[in-house]
C-alpha cells in the first residue's frame, strides 16, 4: 500500500464500521482472539459467530500455519465511553470478529546456512517464537533446526504444566518452542543452563530483557530492539542477521587458538634457553653462552617478531567442525602445559648436545666460536619453530605459506638480521659475536632443524595414533 493510497483506506474501514464515538481494536493469535469474540461482520453486517465459523477459522489458521506464515486474527468493539483504568483488564470482551491475516516473513538466504555452520561447531540453535506451532515448525524445518531424533514443538501451555526438572529434563530433546510468552522464555533458559550449556539468548523486545539478563551472553538487536533489550544485553547486532553471531563465534575461536599459539611459542622456546644456559656453569664450559645483549635480542627480536605474526594466524579450515571447549579451561589445558615442558626440555638438549660438540670436538675454530655458534642456533631454531607452531595437526609443507604473509616476512626478517650480526663488523663488534665460517654456519642450521623435525614428528604420531584408536573403538558412527 502507497502512502497516497492510505487516506483512502482508512475511509474504506471507517465506512464499514458502526457510527460510535470510539473503537477498541484488538489483533494477536487468532485462536485467543477468536475466543474472546462472540460476533462476526461480514462487510457491513454483524452477526452471531457459529461453532462451524468458529471450527473453519481454526481450520484456515492451521493452514497458513502449516505453511511458514504468521497468522494474525483482529477483531474490534465499538465504545460508548473510554473505559477507565480498572475496566481495562476486563474490556476485551464481546468483541466483533473481523478476519485474519496471513505474513510470510521471508527468511533470509544465508540462515540456513549459518545454522548448519553452528550445528557442525557443536552449537545447537533453539528457536523460541510466540507464533502458531506449525509456523514454528514449518519455518524449523526449512532451517534444519529440529534434532536429528526430534521434531517436537514445545508449547508456552505446555510448559505451564512442567515444574523446573521436568522442563530441564525436555529442554536437552527439544529445539523448538511457540505460543511462548516473556517468562517462558526466561523459564527455557534457566533449564538450559541447568544441563550445563552455556547459553546465547537473543531478543529486540523490552519483553526479552529477564531472558537476555539471565543467559550466559546475551545478544540483542541493534536495529529493531528496543533501548532496554539492548542495556540488558553483553552484546548488540548491529545487523541484526544471525549469520553474523556465527561468523563471530569462528572470529573468536580463531583469536583463542592464536593466543594459545603464541604461547606455545614464546614459552616453549623460552624453556629451551632457559635450560640451555643455566646448564653451562656445571658442564665445564667456563662461562655462559651468552652475553647480556644477545640474551635481550632474542627476547625482542628472534622470539617477539615472530611471535607478534602468528597472532594474526588466519582460521584453520575446521575450525567451525570442532566441538566448543569449557569456557572455564586453563589456557593450558589440551596438552599445551605438557607441550610447552617437553619442547623445551628436547630444545634444551639439542642445544647443550650443541655444545658439547663444538666445544670439545678438538676444532680449534669451533672452540674458539662455540659462543656465536650456540647464540646462532638458538635463534634459527625458533625461526623453524615458528612455523611448526602454525598448527597443531597439519605439517609445514601442507600449509599455505603466503596464508600468513606476516610469519613468512618475519622469519625472512629475523634470520637476515641474525646473519649480519656475524658478518656486519659493526653490529659483530657491538654484539660481541664471531664471523663463522660456511661449514660452522651449516652446523648451526642443521642443528636448528632437529627442533622442527622433532615438532612435525609429534604430529605424524598424533595422526597415527588417532586413526589406531579410532580403528580399535567398538563404537560405529551412526548412519
């Protein structure tokens, strides 16, 4: 209808309405408002609503219903007098059926999609509608809401008969409620979160705000919802599109994993030097490997740059296709405390095998440049390790190495910074190190590369004892 056209249809409706001094409309579920009628017009003439009316308006409803559409019953009352504020409860009575309306409330071509996405990550989508039950199931089914052994629709009176278990216990089976009301909403939220599941709750009415307040996040719309939806919620839609929520939660997963990264990292390869140098004072070298200086290049240098890079790791490709980790882990938990131990202790070795090599091989070259050596190979060393800790499954040849331009330049980077503090005379003579000859710089790489291979053997193990014991499980994925 065009803005020009309005004035001509409210003519239109003035026309079929009695002459009274005022008019009470009333739209909502057709069912209840159809229960609240006793009277039907039928263009301009009003007459007493039949059972068999009554039975084909109910029958018309389920079949919009059944076909994904919002079914809105109104009805009217003329008025002799504005009631006052203790008739209000009571005035809705008597009225005078009008008709329904069907709305189809097209869904949107990406929801679909976003909903499987959260299915696959372990996130299961609940919708909770104040519709009819077949709206609610049509529109369910169209998005694959329903759980694979469930296509039940809870109703709000339904759960007015359940008390708080018997509603916890229905709520693990169900993921779709209709003819729900504010504190049913609110109701389906507490019995989900006393299962354990942390629970995202999304609203735009001031309605939803007890629900909103109560999850573990709550979500609110940034266009349609109301200011207080929005005060009582941790977050707002600025788009209003669910899909959004999705390509959040993969955002905040990929920011989790690269916190962790960075930390198997820099703790990792802090443990190896660590055990590296604290160990030359009783393994007969004389003095510590290194000088103050170099100590304070690796830490900002060789161990931030490269560290700074694989906080800005792009997402891995099934990172949507893993189950949600508990919100109250320690940030070493999964083996990453364990990791950080044992990479440490095998760098630490490596490096004092290193060492012992170089110091008492009986090369007089490499006795006398057993320092720069052990600071040259600490260094490449992590340069490898950076880039074995891009993932924890995939091997470094089978990752995109221009997908994290960032790493790819600092390791460039840092390694040519490194070489000149051997071959720069000035920056040699400020950091205290040694020229090293090809076959000595050769030692240091191939020493450094025993730390990368050992990480990428770790994860063609992981590999093959994952497939043995899923190989020896008596459990068989269901069909």
């Amino acid at each position: 209808m065009n803005a020009e056209d309005t004035p001509e249809v409210l003519r239109m409706i003035a026309a079929l309405l009695p002459n009274k001094p005022y008019i009470l409309f009333c739209k909502g579920s057709p069912e209840l408002v159809l229960s609240r009628c006793d009277r039907i017009q039928i263009d301009k003439q009003i007459g007493i609503i039949t059972t068999s009316y009554k039975t084909a308006v109910n029958i018309q409803n389920t079949l919009l219903s059944s076909k994904g559409m919002r079914v809105l019953g109104f009805a009217y009352l003329p008025l002799e007098t504005l009631p006052i504020e203790d008739e209000l409860a009571d005035v809705e009575k008597s009225l005078v059926w009008l008709g329904l309306v069907g709305i189809r409330d097209a869904l949107r071509f990406e929801a679909a999609a976003a909903v499987q996405i959260s299915r696959n990550a372990g996130i299961h989508t609940t919708m909770i509608t104040g519709d009819h039950q077949l709206t609610a199931q049509a529109i369910a089914r169209d998005l694959n809401i329903f759980y694979p052994e469930s296509d039940r629709v809870l109703t709000g009176q339904e759960i007015e008969l359940m008390d708080d278990d018997e509603l916890t216990a229905i709520a693990q089976q169900t993921a779709v409620y209709a003819r729900v009301s504010p504190e049913h909403k609110l109701r389906i939220v507490q019995a989900l979160q006393r299962s354990g599941e942390i629970v995202a709750m999304t609203g735009d009415g001031v309605n939803d705000a007890p629900a909103l307040k109560q999850a573990n996040i709550g979500i609110a719309m940034g266009i349609t919802g109301t200011d207080v939806s929005k005060e009582a919620s941790d977050m707002i839609l600025l788009d209003d599109n669910y899909a959004t929520i999705v390509a959040a939660t993969e955002e905040g997963r990929t920011v989790y994993a690269n916190i962790r990264r960075f930390i198997k990292y820099i703790l990792g390869s802090n443990v190896g030097e660590v055990i590296a140098i604290a160990s030359t004072p009783f393994l007969g070298f004389g003095a510590v490997p290194l000088t103050p200086l170099q100590i304070l290049w690796m830490n900002l240098v060789t161990d931030g740059v490269p560290a700074l890079a694989l906080a800005v790791e792009p997402s891995e490709a099934d990172i949507m296709q893993r189950p949600p980790f508990s919100p109250k882990e320690n940030i070493f938990a999964r083996g990453l405390g364990w990791y950080i131990l044992r990479i440490g202790v095998i760098f630490g070795l490596q490096t004092i095998a290193l060492m012992e090599l170089v110091y008492n091989s009986g090369n007089p070259s490499w006795h006398e440049h057993w320092k720069t050596i052990t600071f040259t190979t600490l260094c490449i060393a992590q340069m490898g390790h950076a880039l074995a800790c891009r993932s924890d499954s995939k091997l470094i040849i089978e990752l995109n190495p221009i997908s994290n331009p960032y790493l790819l330049v600092s390791v460039m980077f840092t390694t040519g910074f490194q070489l000149s503090l051997l071959y720069v005379p000035s920056l040699r003579q400020f950091f205290g190190t040694d020229a090293l000859s090809a076959s000595e710089l050769g030692l240091c790489f191939g020493f450094s590369m025993l730390l990368v291979l050992w990480v990428e053997s770790e994860k063609l193990f992981s590999r093959w004892w994952n497939k043995f014991c899923a190989s020896k499980s008596p459990i068989k994925a269901k069909p």
